[in-house]
C-alpha cells in the first residue's frame, strides 16, 4: 500500500503530472495499491483526484482517495497502514516517520526540506522538477527495503520523538512550580 499525500502548488499542476507517471511506473512494475489520503480538503482531494485521472488504467484500477480525517490519530492510523508513504504535506510526512512507514518527501517548501534532513534524508523531487522514474525507483527500493529503512532511521526518529516531548514537559514543569 502507498499512501499518497498531496495539494495543488503550481499553476501548470505540471508536477501533479509527473507524480502520476511515476506512480504508474511504480504500478507496472509491482503489484502496489495507491490510497491517496487527502489532509485539506476540498483541495487535496480535488488534487488527488487530478492524479489519479492521470494514472494507467491497471495503476488506477488500484488506486482510491481514502475520505479525509479531522482527527490527527484517525490519520495517523491511515498512514500506519501504508507500506510507504509519498508526501507534500508536511504533517503527512511527519506522521509516516512516527508510524516508522518509509517515506518520500517532495518539496514545494523549506519546511519539507528541513524536516527531511531532520531525519536524513532529502527530497525525491520538488515542484519544480519530478523525474518520474526516480520516484518510481526510490519507491520501488523502499518497498523493498522497509525494514532497513526503519533500522537505519530507528535512533533519529526516537530522538526526534523525545525532543518533541520537551516543549510539553516544561509547560507542565512551569505551571507546577507556579500552582505548588
């Protein structure tokens, strides 16, 4: 299963085109479900559905936009049930490296590309240029080597876990000393 999280970005949705050529050749080259999970609707289901109009009809056969999830766990449990996770939206990507799910991040932001080197990893693409059989053969590799993956990111991702935790716990610390 490969969870796609998208929205519109350029004008020419040039790069909207690109990632369904990739996905098509990601889909004749294994047998692969497509879940696109919309995070702000309308747009991203309007993107979503863009894409995959564009899909071969064996890819889009296959493929499905899941209904969209107000709650930040209902999208997290979404994600949790991809295999790999292929993303513009930010909190997308960051609920695929706390679900340890194999990622993609394609970048239409700094923030994209700030929070992928957080776990070292960079881009596929961006917006502004997607080879499509790059992606195809990223995602082909991360399928194949998921496990590895989630070794190889297992330290950063539990350190990143605990140092999102401080913020909270000195909040909690403060209000204790000022109430105690």
């Amino acid at each position: 299963v490969v969870g796609v999280a998208i929205r519109f970005w350029r004008k020419d949705r040039r790069e909207l085109e690109q990632l369904a050529g990739g996905l098509t050749l990601l889909a004749e080259k294994r047998d692969v479900k497509i879940r696109f999970l919309p995070m702000h609707p309308p747009g991203d289901e309007e993107a979503s559905a863009f894409v995959m109009s564009r899909l071969s009809p064996r890819a889009r056969e296959n493929a499905a936009i899941l209904p969209a999830e107000e709650a930040p766990l209902a999208m997290a449990e979404q994600v949790a049930g991809c295999d790999l996770l292929i993303g513009m939206r930010l909190h997308a990507l960051i609920y695929a490296a706390t679900q340890r799910v194999p990622l993609l991040g394609i970048s239409y932001d700094p923030k994209i590309d700030r929070f992928l080197g957080q776990i070292g990893e960079s881009a596929v693409g961006s917006t502004d240029g997607l080879d499509e059989s790059l992606l195809a053969r990223q995602a082909n590799r991360l399928l194949d080597e998921a496990d590895g993956w989630r070794s190889a990111k297992r330290e950063t991702l539990m350190r990143l876990q605990r140092e999102s935790r401080l913020p909270a716990q000195h909040i909690v610390r403060r209000l204790r000393i000022k109430n105690g």
